[in-house]
C-alpha cells in the first residue's frame, strides 16, 4: 500500500509541472492570436497600462476553454511518452502494476479538473467574457491620439480633414496648414488656411483647442431669412487673421460601456439564467405562433374565411371552410365578362397588389420569428457548451496517456505534433458543429457534441491497444494486413547462407520435390475434373499441402546451390487455387536444376 501511495505521489509529481507548464504555453499562443485581432482596435489610442492589462487578464479567462483540453492532450502525452522512453513504464507493468492502476491519479486529477472546468464555465466564463467585450467595445469607441503626418491628410478627427505641410517636433508647431471643417455641416463647411499652429486639449479633453497664426477662413453663408428651407446661400464669407482659436469637438477619454446590456444577454449567463431565458423566449415564439394562427384563420379571402363557427352539442366549434358547402359557387370567369376591359385589368392588378402586401407582411413575420428561433439557438449553445470543455478535457487525457504509453516518445519534439494534430481536428470538428448548429442545420446538441462524439472512440480504442500492449503503429502488421486482404503477400526473401550446419542431401531433396510435386498434381486434377460451378462452391486445397510445402522450404534453404535458392523464394506463404500452377512449374525447375548440377 505504501509503495502505490509513492508510486501515485511520484506520478503527480511528474504530471503537475508539465501540466501547468503546457497549460501556460497554449494560453500564450491563443492570447497571441487575440492580439493579432485586436492589435487595429489597440494601436494609437494613448490606452494605459492598466487598460491593456485589464483587457488581456480577461481576455486570458475566455481562451481558457481553448488552452485546457490542448494541455490536457500535451501534458500527458509527454509524461507517459517520457516513462515509455525511459522503460520506467515497461517496470511498473513488470511489477505487476496495470495502466489503469498507474494512470489512476491523474484520473482522479482528470476528474476534479473536469469539475473544476465545469464550475468556470459557469460563474467565472459570464463574467469574464461580459468585461472583456464591454472593455473592447470602450476601447473601439475611444478617438484616436492626435498624431498628424507630415504633407498628407489627417481625417482621424470627427468633421475635419487636416493637411500639414511640416512640423516641429520639440515646439510642436505645425506649419502650413490646411483645414477643411464639416462639423456645422456641409452646408455651412468651412476652409482654414494658416501659416502655423499648434493643437492642445482643454483641461477635461473634451475639446481640440487650435490655436492658429496669419491665416484666412473661408466659409459658406446660409440665408434662414425666408425660412429655414429656402435653400438660397449668400457669398461666401471671407476672414483674414493674425491670431485666431478655434475649438472642436473632441473627446480624447477613456469611458466605459455600461455592463448592463451584455450581462443580459447569452455571452454573461449561468446554466439557470440560460434555461430560463430560452423558456421565455421559447413561450414567446409560441404566443406569437399562435397570434399569426389564429390571424391566418380569421382573416377572410375573397369575402370567404377559412374556418367558420359551427355549434355542436350547445357549443361552437370551429369547422375548415371545405368541409362547408356554398350556397351558390365562386364564378371566377364573369370578372373577364364584364362589357369595359379595364375594370378586369384593374382588378387583377389590385388582387396582385393584396396579395404582394400580405406575402411581404408574411415573409416580415417569419423573419422576425427566424430572428427569435435563432436567439434561442444561441442561448442553447452557450447552455451546452458549460459541459463540452469538461467531456473535452477528460476524452483527450484518455487519448494523450494511452498514446503517449504507445509510442514511448517524450520530450516536445512528437508529443507537440500529435497534440497539434489531434486539437486542429478537433477544432475543425467543432467549429462545423457550432456553425450548424448556429444556422440551425441540425439539434444544437448534436452540433456542440459533435467533436466529443468523434473522438471518444478515437480515446476507446487508444486506452484498448495500450493496456493489451498492442503495437498500434506497426506499419508492417498493416501491411501484411491489406496484403493479405488483397490478395497480394509479401515475397520470400531466402539467401545462400554463410554458415551451413546440415548439408542438404540431394536423393532426400528430390524424393521431397516429387513428394510434394505428386501432391500439387493430384489437387490440380482434382479441381480439373469439377464443372466450374462445383469448383465455385467445392473445398478449398488441402491443408497437408501448405505444410509440405512450408518443410520443403525449409530444408531445401540449407542448400548451398544459389539458383535453388532463387527458385525457392518464388513460392508463396499460402497456396490458392490461382498460385497452384506456378507451385507446380516452380518444383519442376527446382528438380531440373538438382538434376542438372548432379550431372555435372
């Protein structure tokens, strides 16, 4: 009991720091991938510090779901790998110890990381994904720092478009300058021309403060004399100036999104607040459903309503419209028998027209109901997949132990290849999932359990092949496989040997060879004398003659005679009906071959 007690501490210790390590690794490498999104939305805002790292920490508990299972798959892959590599797993199985009984802690540490992950799916993931996308949207609604190049247009500032012909970086002053400014509108646009300038903000930045020197203005006078719409324009005014300031509308601080709003929607919710959102929307779906029902079979066509009231048993009950007969028929062709052409026209044109506005009004109602349904999807989605990440972490520690106790490689080197392999079909998988689950092609959990369903057998038969030490990468085992499948074995490959401790007798070897050649001819005779439809279903060769065949091999291989040996290799592993004619003409050049070195 004490050595198993050593024997789990030691396995943990192995795992752990390989674990946290790999885990690190993955979490860098997705965070990377956000930055190389977001770097547009980042770059030239003057953000601080603490901005950045706020959004990144939270940016890093929403890519746990993605860095987790890879680890997982990494980390014990490299650790049973390294006990492979070192044979430390070949004694513990020595021992007596099974790979159940040595994988048995990392499964109890499997299972609270499954709960765990479960747990921050649930209550950490809502929050973290609501302050992330509430910080990314300030950040992509902050204004740009004001950092104007030299002799080109600078448009960065709400209704302006500022030209620079150069600039003094200590001082910075700004020399000729143009300005074209829209924020009055473009009726009332105005033109800027200044030999310099400088820009500031006022104390609470929320305004461009320009300062401006030996300049004009020029701008468009609008006459409201006769109106606010009369639509004349006056000359436009002219302005020189030695001095001038002008301010603009500029608001250069960081505010918040309110957290409101996304913390109500799906990305912000726990399992319960999702069940009871899609309740809600789904008793909503149904309301509205039966609204547009009921309006479908009340609304009359053509003076005609699609059900009627019929009273049955002292109640009313609603009866469809062709169960009821009409007292006189609809003659549709007295409208083309009226005396003025015209009036038929304008009737089909407005029969048209009904029946476009109610087709549009209809396509506009299953819109919004579409609209809904998928809303309901996407709450569904968020539901499943608080359990996806834990069913993914342990389906990929039952794929990284049992291979990397197959393959017995350690190190980064293979692990990370397989690993990489495994998560990017993996990840394949499960973006096909959601997307058709999304669009709804399919259940959404069929579409979010898609990954887990495909490579829990993968896990299966891994765990299988490795306690029953198969060897699963075998690749001649495979080969012989599909060669015997086809039909196709691999040839002899017999050789003249060096050393030859019993000297092939030449009387025995021939007496073997018409032994055996006897034999082949009487099966052939045998199969000969069947009509093929017989032959189709009659015994296969006898048994007795793939062993004869296998002890001539054998002894005739001690020959020193090189030819014979060449001819030996023609025959096969197996005898069929098909190769017995070449066993046959192969004995017969064996003997002639005998016989001719004897005479020589």
């Amino acid at each position: 009991m004490v050595i198993m007690k050593r024997l789990y501490s030691y396995m943990l210790q192995r795992f752990l720091p390989l674990f946290a390590m790999t885990f690190f690794i993955c979490l860098f490498i997705v965070m990377m991938q956000f930055l190389w999104k977001s770097i547009d939305d980042l770059v030239g805002k003057g953000l601080g510090v603490d901005i950045i790292g706020e959004l990144f920490f939270y940016a890093a508990l929403t890519m746990v779901p993605m860095a987790l299972p890879l680890a997982v798959l990494l980390a014990s892959l490299m650790v049973f790998g390294n006990l492979g590599e070192k044979f430390e797993l070949t004694a513990m199985k020595a021992s007596g110890i099974s790979l159940f009984r040595i994988m048995r802690p990392l499964m109890v540490f499997m299972a609270f990381v499954a709960v765990g992950a479960f747990f921050f799916q649930n209550n950490v993931l809502p929050v973290a994904q609501t302050k992330m996308w509430t910080l990314l949207f300030s950040v992509r609604q902050k204004s740009p720092e004001v950092e104007i190049p030299e002799r080109s247009f600078y448009g960065a500032i709400p209704n302006m478009q500022l030209y620079v012909g150069s600039k003094d970086a200590g001082t910075g002053m700004l020399y000729d300058m143009l300005i074209y400014d829209f924020s009055r509108g473009q009726d009332n646009s105005r033109v800027i021309l200044a030999d310099s300038g400088r820009f500031n903000f006022t104390e609470d930045r929320t305004r461009l403060f320009l300062h401006l020197h030996s300049g004009e203005l020029f701008e468009n006078v609008h006459d409201n004399s006769m109106g606010v719409n009369s639509g004349r324009y006056l000359p436009f005014r002219r302005e020189h100036f030695t001095d001038k300031q002008v301010y603009f509308p500029f608001d250069a601080n960081f505010n918040r999104v309110d957290e409101g709003g996304l913390r109500s929607q799906y990305i912000g919710q726990n399992v319960s607040q999702l069940r009871h959102s899609i309740d809600s929307i789904s008793h909503r779906v149904d309301s509205i459903g039966n609204v547009y029902a009921s309006e479908i079979l009340s609304v009359p066509y053509f003076g005609l309503t699609p059900t009627v009231n019929r009273i049955e048993n002292g109640e009313y009950v609603r009866v469809p419209r062709r169960e009821v007969t009409l007292e006189r028929p609809l003659n549709v062709d007295s409208l083309f028998q009226e005396p003025n052409p015209g009036f038929a026209k304008s009737y089909i044109q407005q029969a048209l027209a009904k029946a476009r506005r109610q087709k549009q009004e209809y396509v506009y109602r299953s819109l919004a109901l579409a609209e809904q349904a998928k809303l309901m999807r996407r709450h569904d989605i968020e539901m499943q997949k608080k359990f996806t990440l834990s069913f993914a972490c342990i389906i990929f520690f039952f794929i990284g132990a049992p291979l990397g106790a197959i393959i017995k490689k350690g190190g980064l080197g293979t692990p990370l290849i397989i690993s990489v392999l495994l998560f990017i079909v993996y990840f394949i998988i499960d973006n096909a999932g959601y997307k058709m689950a999304r669009d709804g092609k399919t259940d959404v959990w069929i579409g979010i359990w898609l990954s887990s369903f495909v490579l829990l057998p993968l896990g299966v038969f891994f765990t299988y092949k490795a306690v029953g030490d198969s060897a699963v990468f075998n690749f001649d085992a495979y080969a012989n496989f599909f060669r015997r499948l086809t039909g196709r074995e691999a040839p002899r490959s017999l050789a003249v040997k060096e050393v030859i401790m019993n000297d092939t007798d030449v009387a025995e070897a021939l007496r073997r060879l018409e032994a055996f050649g006897a034999a082949a001819e009487a099966e052939r005779a045998r199969l000969s004398r069947l009509s093929p439809v017989r032959r189709l279903f009659a015994r296969g060769l006898d048994p007795a003659l793939g062993t004869a065949l296998n002890e001539l091999v054998d002894y005739l291989a001690d020959s020193r005679d090189k030819h014979v040996v060449n001819l030996l290799n023609r025959y096969p592993f197996r005898i069929t009906r098909r190769r017995l004619p070449a066993v046959i003409e192969t004995t017969q050049l064996i003997v002639e071959r005998i016989n001719t070195r004897q005479q020589e």
